[in-house]
C-alpha cells in the first residue's frame, strides 16, 4: 500500500481505528440528555404504591386521604384502568400482566395503585395516604415446590386455562414445556456410555441494575390528539406498536423518544407497568406525566435476569470424547410471564447448549414456572438464555473431566468443534457460521504459562493453601435474528440503516437500534466512513427518535453490529453503486473501468482519473447521468440469514483465604473472537465492563427471597456492585475469525465478557475445593461467606 | 410546607431558592436549578452518581439536606470546565475511554477532581481506595483508573 493510500484511509477514521467517541463531550461537561433530565411545561410525577406482601387479597383501597392532599391530581387503580382495558397488558410471552394488581398481589412490590401529583415530594406523601387493606393468602417461593399438588395457585386468571401462551401446561402454576433434540438417541446413547455425570445447578436469581433506573416522560397533547413518550428503553420502535396496540392512538401520531441511556444490560427491553400508568395518567389528565423508579423498585421490580434450576449430564467414553447431552430446566418466571425473548423462544437460544463442543447427540427440556416472585427473565447482559446455556455446558465439562482424572483444558481440546467442520451444524439445530476454538484456547495457555500454573497449584496444595484455575471456552448466539425464526409480537427481528449525503459531503445517518453506552454515534460512523471514503468526523449518527428514524427492533442481545451493522454496510454499498454510475458519467467512461480507491473511483490503469466521493456527492444534486434521480442516500432493513456465533477462551486465577472465605482473583486473561473489529478502543471497554458484570454474578449479586416471599435484599447496600477495590484486573486477548455471512464479517462483543466470565470464575471456585477431594458442584454466587462455609465443611481451615 | 430562603454559590454564581427544609440537595441542583449533569442512581448514597463538591470536599448530594448548603460552595460537574477549557480529569476520562454510558461520569469527575487535590500522586491501590464509593457498572473501571492516572501526571506537570 502507497503512503498516500494510507495516509488517506488514516484521514478516514474508519473502521479498525480506535477512534475517540463522538459522545463523550457531552457527557464529561453534564450535557447529557437523559430521561430524568426531560422537564416539560406542566409536568406532573407519578408514582407507584406496592404491594408488601407476596400474595395477598385486596379487600379495599381507600385514596381519599390522598386526593384531599393539595397538589395531588389523581390515584390511579386497578379499577379505574378497567374501563380502558389497561389494568392488564399483553406479555411478549403470550401471557398478560397487570398493570395495576386486579383483585390480588401475586408478588412483593407488586404495582397497586399509582398517585400523581405536583412533584416528588408531593407525590411521596400522596402515595402514604393511600389506604389499602390486605388479606394475606399462602405463597409459592420455591420454584422446585410450584406444581405440588397443594401449591397454591398464582394466577388465579387463568385457572382452567391449559394455555398461557406458550403451549400446554400441566398445572395452574405451570407456564410451559419446552424440549429441544432427539431424546430417544440421547437416552440411548447415555445407557450405552463408558462414563457419565450428572449435576444439579443454579443460575440465581439477579438483576442487570444499570445506574440509570428506568422511567418516562408522557405527554398527551388533547388538541393534537399526539402522544410522546420519552422513554429509557432499548427497543422504542417496539415500544411505539405496543402503545398503539394498547391505547388504540394510530402509530403515526405517537412519538417514542430514547434519548441518552444510563445502562441497560437487558433490563429495559421491557414495557413496565410505570410507564403505562403514566401513559394513561397523561392522556387523562392532559398534562405530561414522569415516572422514574427509584433504586428499590428497580431491584425489586422491573425484570430480574436467571432463576435457571439445571440439571447437566453428559455421557462420554473413558478417553473422553463427548457422546452425549442432557440438560433438565426448571425455570422461575415469577408471577406473570414476562420473559423479554423473540416470541418463538420460550428458553431463549438456550439450545445453544451444546457449546463449543462437537457433541453428537443432546436433548434440552425446560418447564416455567409460576412463583409469587417478580417477573421477569430478561437477558442479563446476553442473547436469550445464553448465559445460562454457557454455564451448564462449562461446568458440566468440568465435573466429567474431574471424574475422568483429566485436565480441563485436555477435554476441551479433545472435543472442540474443528476448524474445517464449520459451518458447523449442532445437535440442537444451529447451524454456527465459523470458529477457531483450538487456536484460541492454545494461546490463552500459552499466555499464562498454564502449565506453570498447574504446578504452583499443587505446590499451594502441599502447603495448605486454596488457589483455584477456571476455564471456560464459550459459544455465543448473538445477532436476532433471521425474521423466518425470530419475531417480537408478529414484528421480525430485522434492523435498519437510513443514510443521506449532503452535496458537500458530510452525511446523517439513522439507525433502528439505540446505544446505551455502546459508542454507536462512534462506531457507525466508523462503518460509514470506510465505506464510503467520507471522514466519520463529517458523518452524524442519530438513534432513538421514532419520529426520524427507520423501524428497528433495538439494541439487546449483541444485535446491532451484527443485525443493524449489516444495514448500514448495506445501505452505504448501495449509496456507492450509485456513486459509481455518477462517477462514470463524469469521467465520461464505462462503469466497468473504474475501481474504488479509499475514497474516490478511478479510472483502471489511470489512476490520474478520479473522482473521490466529495466530488460524487457535489454532482449528485446536480450532474447525474439522464434518467437518474438526484440525490445521494439509501435505506436498508437488513434481515439477517443467520445469527453470529461470536467465541472467547477465558482463564482467571483465584486465590482463597481459607480462614475467611474471601476470594482474591489474582489473574483474569480474556481472549475474545468477534471477527472484524471495528473500534479496538470500544471493544476493550466493553469487554472491561463485561467481565466486571460477570464478576459481580458469581461472586456475589443474587436476589434473595425468604420463606414469605420477602425480596431482603434490593438497595445497593446488599445488592452487590463491585467496586475498583474489588475488582479484578483484566488482561485481554483476541483472535479474528470473520463472520462469512455478515457483510463486513463482524458478529459482535458486548455480551461475550458477561457470558463467558461467569462459569470461568465458578470453575475457578470449583477447581480449587475439587483438587482438595469436593465431589459436588457449588454453587454461586461465590460470596465469601459460602465459600467459607464450604472451606469449613471440608475441614480446610484447619492448620 | 413551610419553605426557608437558602443561598449558596453554585458554580461560581450566587444562587438563591426557596426550600422545603426536607428537599435535597440532588433534587434542588437538578430540578429547581436546572443543572442536571449531576444524576440520581440510588439515593442511599452508595452509587456516588450525585457526587458534588461542597465547600471543598466530595459530597453525595442524594443525602444531603439542601438547607445544609446554605451560605456554601457547591460545585458539580457543570463548572469543571468554568475557565473555558476541560480541566484534566475530563480530557483524560476522554482520552482513555473512561466512560460508556455517561451516566456516573459527573460523579467520577467531580470525586476525581476532589480526590487529585487531596492525593496529588497516587498509586493504583490508592485510586481504588479513593474512588471507591463511585460505582460504574459499564466500564469495568480499568480505563477509569488509567485516566485518573494520566490525569495525575498532567496534574503534576502544570
């Protein structure tokens, strides 16, 4: 390559640059626009009362107190929503949930009533003056006990219903059965096997907490008959339908506006009963109305992740090679089913299960469960159930080679999937696009000095002393999803990219999905200018306005690269054929004999001839060929043929205090494989921020509820948020491996660290009990109390 | 309720408000004031995303009464950049991709800009330490460390 040829790709920023994010001015000086930011002439703030009990009967609610109160607008209940039909709402599970609890509480927290008033302070008082009498009923807490044939029942609505949306069931608290594979040939090949495991485990119950929590802004203008909703959501196109749907006001009139976003790993995917109230209270009042939950009910209430009770058996021959899976689920969906999948799904793409392995036959069976527990089941900082998947997978891995006598890395290596067997069609039904998992996990030991590792390990062991090694080689399913496999509420999942080139050569660009963190005002921009050989300093990215850009379907799940990426690429390529034809008839030659160049077409075999795309752009407003139209943009709603199966090799270090339980990780190397990458800088920062998440899971987030269904655990004084004191330092890797069907070969990362990290850093607990003669699985999270617990019950504290 | 007179420098500027004596500080910046850089994520002052400077010293304004600033200091976020150019601790967060989201960036600012004054040249174990009451849940906090160490050293060099 010509220094000028490079100089004029480095004057690009395009993609494979660490370029520096185009949203952090803003948000280093405090001109961020975040929900809670928004004020708008008349406002008026609206908040919930809950229910504190589990399960309980409501025998009145007396709101006279609280509207006598001055500055107090309206209290909202169950009843007054009824004539609107709004006290229950549609799941995108095919359940309904409701709004304002009709008749009974089926969980802690649960939304009874709504005040709103003048202000906050107001509407704090407002909401203890609201009188409601409970009589309490018997509750299901353990999901293990939810079809007892004397269970109580959490769903009275749909009693006698042997449907709640996703197929049979077999019990008033029983949601679903969902099973995946041949189960005959597994059962078959598990009788006949040299060596088998089995293992019970947990994926608790936690809660993605972004910093921000979630809210809105509604505003019902009454003479326009407009609503707009500004709104902490990752899917506002979505949410647009939904309030069509629900409200009944045609979709063009109602604006849905995602402004800046303060985090949201999964937790505002959903629609919550917050907004809808709030949406009501506007249009009944004709005022704007906010709503913003505060930490507490966030925890409490708004989508918890997990509550995965999983049983993993694999059948192997004594050299190890794989023969068989078999994965058992029971999972707690609280007390609606409001699981945010693709509407096919009701485990997600937990049939991911079978992980990097080359596993000839599986089954996967998964039962939800009603429970008097929040709902929820939101994908935590993953694809669909992925996190989940990868667990029972990598730790089942590791108990067959315990039983084995083998190492853990030796097993994986034995039955990774091969490099020239991609595609690579799984058990399950997946058809993963491409992978190198040998050379990834090679290189991660050679990094640490695996071996070296081993061997201080069990020179630690002599002496007494706890050190622990984890691995975990992960698959994901990221990128949902191709329409013909994945809808949300009829809608395929596809994305969108909308570009427009001015005449001198500055572009907007417009996307479907909406960052929360992800740098996309960045990255895209990155895409664009690679494409089109325009500065991304010059190109404008805008998410999150329903109003201004294409439906899309968001950003969870690692989609946007993947799904909305793909768009953009495409889109920019259509917008270049244009430019060729332009740039033809400038140069008065044949299309055929030009070449693209960076940033300009030229004339092949004279590369004086040229026309960069500035020039392209200035022409199309006015000298393009006869019969063209003028202008120079493209729109594309991409759909995609297949997800990505992004992959990582992971290895973390743990060092326990056998006298106070506490864990310290001395060493957390990441290599991660996303295919092309478009912004190091960005991918680093959130493979930092994913491992950080992931940490937090096994070592110490869980929702705890008592025997009463009490949640004693939902401030950040118990919900644990690791802090720089605790957290680790990572060391990060990467290998690329293209995508073959993605248009630029990228499948996407932010999930991976979360993903991968949680079974690295719970096999690294495991190992270290395991090397001292443990026999059972532990579960997380691996606070220092439990691990203590465990270090008593072996006697290791002794000495 | 009865509402009290309250006056405090904010920013640089005299500023004067009526208050609720229960009204805090947080609610007073954002909502009465207008400066809504710094934000709200627990209000148990365990996240630190409200941290501002009062009178010389780090303060999570969620648990603060606004009365208690009377006649005081406050700065937040908003006035990091007063003399017209960033101060260092936001050309560092920006130069070693220290924030994702934005939503603690005001906080780790303002507690950063507190912290180098009391520690002028810190170790990593002491930026840990010092920072610690300001939680990040994007970042994994590595690169946030490395800006507040850049921005040490720039610091230092002035």
């Amino acid at each position: 390559m010509s220094t000028d040829t490079q100089e004029r790709e480095q004057e690009l920023q395009g993609v494979g640059c660490s370029r520096k994010r185009k949203e952090d001015p803003r948000f280093i000086q405090g001109k961020g626009n975040y929900v809670d930011d928004v004020k708008l002439p008349n406002m008026l703030v609206g908040k919930a009362i809950r229910s504190p009990f589990a399960h309980a009967k409501i025998i009145s609610i007396n709101k006279d107190a609280a509207l006598a109160l001055p500055g107090v607008h309206a209290v909202l209940t169950a009843e007054d929503l009824k004539p609107l039909s709004l006290h229950w709402m549609p799941t995108l599970a095919g359940d309904v949930c409701a709004v304002l609890a009709d008749e009974k509480v089926s969980f802690q927290y649960q939304e009874v009533a709504f005040v709103i008033a003048d202000n906050r302070y107001i509407a704090a008082d407002a909401a203890d003056l609201v009188a409601v009498e409970y009589e309490e009923l018997p509750v299901v807490v353990d999901p293990h006990h939810a079809m007892d044939d004397d269970a109580a029942i959490v769903r009275d609505d749909l009693v006698g219903k042997d449907n709640a949306g996703q197929g049979a069931r077999k019990h008033n608290n029983h949601i679903f059965n969902w099973d995946v594979g041949d189960k005959d040939a597994t059962d078959r090949a598990f009788e006949s096997a040299e060596v088998t495991v089995k293992e019970k485990m947990i994926n608790h119950r936690v809660h993605a907490s972004p910093l921000e929590t979630c809210g809105c802004v509604a505003s019902f203008d009454k003479v326009k008959g407009d609503m707009t909703i500004y709104m902490t959501s990752q899917a506002p196109h979505i949410v647009r339908t939904v309030v069509t749907l629900l409200s009944g006001i045609p979709e063009s009139k109602v604006r849905v506006i995602s402004p800046d976003i303060g985090g949201g790993f999964g937790n505002k995917v959903g629609i919550y009963p917050g907004y809808v109230c709030a949406i009501v209270a506007s249009i009944v009042l004709g005022r704007p109305v906010k709503w913003i939950e505060d930490r507490i009910e966030n925890l409490s209430t708004t989508a918890f992740a997990r509550d995965y009770h999983m049983e993993g058996e694999l059948a192997a021959d004594k050299e190890g090679n794989i023969k068989a899976l078999r994965v058992n689920v029971l999972a707690d969906h609280g007390a609606f089913n409001t699981h945010a999948q693709p509407t096919k799904w009701p485990a997600g793409l937990f049939s991911i299960c079978t992980g990097s392995y080359d596993i000839p036959v599986a089954y996967a069976n998964v039962d939800g469960v009603f429970t008097n527990k929040a709902s929820g089941g939101v994908s935590y900082r993953c694809s669909f159930r992925v996190t989940e998947a990868v667990y029972v997978v990598e730790r089942t891995i590791d108990v067959l080679a315990q039983k084995l006598n083998m190492d853990p890395a030796e097993i994986r290596m034995k039955n990774f999937i091969k490099p020239e067997q991609f595609p690579y069609q799984s058990a399950l039904g997946w058809e993963y696009d491409s992978g190198d998992y040998h050379t990834a996990l090679k290189k991660v030991m050679e990094a640490v000095d695996y071996e070296g590792l081993r061997k201080e390990q069990a020179e630690k062991k002599a002496r007494g002393e706890i050190m622990g090694i984890g691995l975990c080689t992960f698959t994901e399913i990221v990128g949902a999803g191709p329409s013909k496999a994945c809808d949300i509420l009829g809608v395929g999942m596809f994305d969108s990219a909308e570009i427009r080139i001015h005449p001198t050569g500055s572009a907007i660009a417009r996307m479907g999905t909406i960052s929360q963190g992800q740098g996309h005002e960045t990255t895209y921009a990155q895409i664009i200018a690679s494409e089109l050989g325009l500065s991304s300093d010059n190109i404008q990215i805008e998410e999150g306005d329903t109003d201004t850009a294409p439906y899309g379907l968001g950003t969870y799940g690692s989609r946007t690269t993947p799904v909305g990426g793909a768009a953009t690429v495409k889109a920019a390529r259509k917008i270049r054929e244009k430019a060729r034809k332009i740039a033809a008839h400038l140069l008065e030659v044949s299309e055929n004999d030009l070449e693209w160049d960076v940033d300009q077409f030229r004339v092949v075999g004279s590369p004086d001839q040229a026309k960069t795309m500035k020039e392209i752009a200035w022409a199309a407003y006015n000298d393009v060929p006869d019969g063209m139209e003028m202008g120079l943009e493209a729109v594309d709603y991409y759909d995609p043929p297949n997800f990505t199966f992004p992959f990582g090799a992971y290895l973390a270090v743990v060092d326990i205090d056998r006298h106070t339980g506490e864990t310290k990780v001395r060493r957390f190397y990441a290599l991660d494989d996303c295919g092309t990458r478009i912004n190091p800088m960005i991918i680093e920062g959130q493979i930092h921020g994913g491992l950080n998440e992931g940490y937090a899971v096994a070592m110490g987030q869980e929702l705890p509820y008592d025997a009463e269904g009490n949640l004693s655990g939902n401030t950040f004084m118990d919900y644990f948020i690791p802090t720089m004191v605790e957290t680790p330092k990572w060391e990060l890797d990467y290998t690329v491996t293209p995508s073959p069907h993605h248009p630029m070969g990228a499948k996407g990362v932010a999930e991976s660290p979360h993903v991968g990290s949680i079974p690295c850093f719970s096999n690294a607990i495991n190992d270290a009990f395991m090397q001292f003669g443990a026999t059972k699985h532990i579960d997380m999270p691996h606070n220092a109390f439990r691990v203590w617990k465990t270090i008593k019950e072996m006697g290791l504290n002794k000495g | 309720m009865a509402k009290t007179h309250i006056q405090f420098t904010l920013n640089g500027q005299e500023v004067e408000t009526l208050v609720e004596p229960r009204e805090l500080l947080i609610h007073v910046i954002r909502e009465q004031l207008g400066q809504t850089g710094s934000h709200i994520g627990c209000e148990t002052s365990h996240c630190g995303v409200c941290t501002v400077d009062l009178n010389g010293e780090s303060l999570k304004s969620c648990t603060v009464l606004a009365v208690q600033a009377n006649g005081g200091n406050v700065m937040t976020v908003e006035g990091l950049a007063a003399s017209g150019e960033l101060h260092a601790v936001q050309e560092a967060f920006m130069q070693e991709h220290g924030l994702q989201c934005g939503f603690c960036t005001p906080g780790m600012l303002m507690r950063s800009y507190r912290f180098l004054q009391e520690n002028p040249n810190p170790t990593e174990e002491e930026i840990r330490y010092g920072m610690s009451g300001n939680l990040c849940r994007c970042t994994g906090y590595q690169n946030i460390i490395k800006a507040i160490q850049v921005a040490a050293e720039k610091l230092q060099a002035k």
